[in-house]
C-alpha cells in the first residue's frame, strides 16, 4: 500500500486525537466513504444519460433489471432507490 503525508494544524490534530485512537484509520475511513460518494454520483449521472437515450426499454423491463441485481448494489443506492419508489408511490 502506498503511504501519503498530510499536514494539518495541530489544533485539528488534536482534536481528532480526542475522538478516535488511530487517526491514520479515520482518515483512510473518510476517503473510502468520499471515493464512494463520488463512484455513486458519477453513477447517478449515467444512469441519467441513460435514462435520457430512447432505447425502447419498457418499465417493467427496467424494474426487473434492477431487481435481479439489487443485492449487488451498494447499500446506499438501495435506500436511493427504496426512497424514490416510495416516492413514484405517493404522487400516483
């Protein structure tokens, strides 16, 4: 594994040292979740595109697709989509 330096003020530093005990693990932690949160977003905007193209796909196909690989999902697109069901629910 590649090693990276940062540098922070010291009353940061401390602060974090408060909280947890292994600051190196915070911060790997806090980049996982942003590369995560990135990858997620630059899904959502392709599958945007997607939606946009006319590729003849009826919804029930669509809703089948997503089905069969819902458990390959990250957890937090799941909840997106769970949220946008309801959603698509409640204004019919």
């Amino acid at each position: 594994m590649a090693k990276i330096s940062i540098s922070l003020p010291d009353d940061l530093l401390n602060y974090i040292d408060q909280k947890v005990d292994n600051r190196s693990a915070l911060i790997e932690s806090l980049l996982k979740e942003w590369q995560e949160k990135q990858q997620n977003e630059a899904l959502a905007a392709a599958c945007a595109v997607v939606d946009e193209l006319p590729l003849g796909w009826e919804s029930e196909m669509t809703t089948q697709i997503i089905i069969e690989n819902f458990s390959e999902l990250h957890p937090w697109t799941q909840s997106l989509i769970g949220v946008i069901s309801l959603e698509s629910e409640n204004t019919v």
